[in-house]
C-alpha cells in the first residue's frame, strides 16, 4: 500500500524555483542534464479538496516515496529498465521512460495534511490533499 511521509521542515533540496505551483502546474523546468524525468502528472480542484493524479506505471508500492513537506508534495522513484533476457534480441523502439524519476509541486498554503490520502492502482498514483478549513 503506497503511503504518505510528511516531513515538517521547509523544502529546500532545490529552491523554490525547482518545483512548479498548483498555480500554474503547467510550468516546466528546463530537464536538460536533469538525472531523474519528470512523470506526467495532472493537477485538480474542486470545492473540497486538490487531486493530483502522477503516471508511473509498471512499479511496487515500495520502488517509490511520496513526501509532503509543509510547502511541497514530492514524488520520487525509480522505474528499473527491464532489460531483455535474450542476447539475439534487437529494440525498435524504447519511448518508455526508465531510470530515475521525480515530480515536485509546491502546494497551497490551505492544506489539511494530515487528512491527505494516497492511493496507487494499475500504474496510477492518486493524491487527495483536502483543503484546510478557514475560520
């Protein structure tokens, strides 16, 4: 069962500027000489709550580590190369993505964290953040 670790200190692996707004989710760092990729990620809202949906298919709960800090929610892992077992064999085509991987958002400020859920099923990560109520 993929779970959440919550880490109670500032993110500042990277800076601020290395990981992308619930703003503007869209917004991509340059990933030239980057070591991990970025897995493609979707970013939702409704009244209730922010849902992030990440696609790292094909791995166990326990080949990557889901992290929310008090101003960032990272995704990091990695997806092993299943490198063919017989010597004859020759690739056409690889487009899918091996190695390392990490997905960094900075999250709201509005953030219930200790109600947030996570849920991994058929190669989708689900992250359910609910909104903090405000008095």
């Amino acid at each position: 069962m993929a779970r959440i670790r919550q880490v109670r200190i500032r993110y500042s692996r990277y800076g601020e500027a290395a990981m992308e707004t619930f703003a503007d989710p869209w917004l991509r760092l340059p990933s030239v000489g980057r070591p991990e990729f970025r897995p493609p990620c979707d970013v939702l809202e409704t009244a209730a709550e922010w849902v992030v949906k990440a696609e790292i298919a094909g791995l166990d709960d326990d080949a990557f580590e889901v992290l929310l800090y008090e101003d960032g929610l990272v995704v990091e892992g990695r997806r092993p190369w299943g490198a063919p077992a017989a010597a004859d064999v020759r690739v056409h085509a690889a487009e899918i993505r091996h190695g390392a991987f990490r997905l960094a958002l900075r999250l709201p400020d509005a953030v219930d964290r200790d109600g947030a859920s996570v849920s991994y099923e058929r190669g989708m990560l689900v992250l359910r953040l609910p909104k903090a109520r405000i008095a």
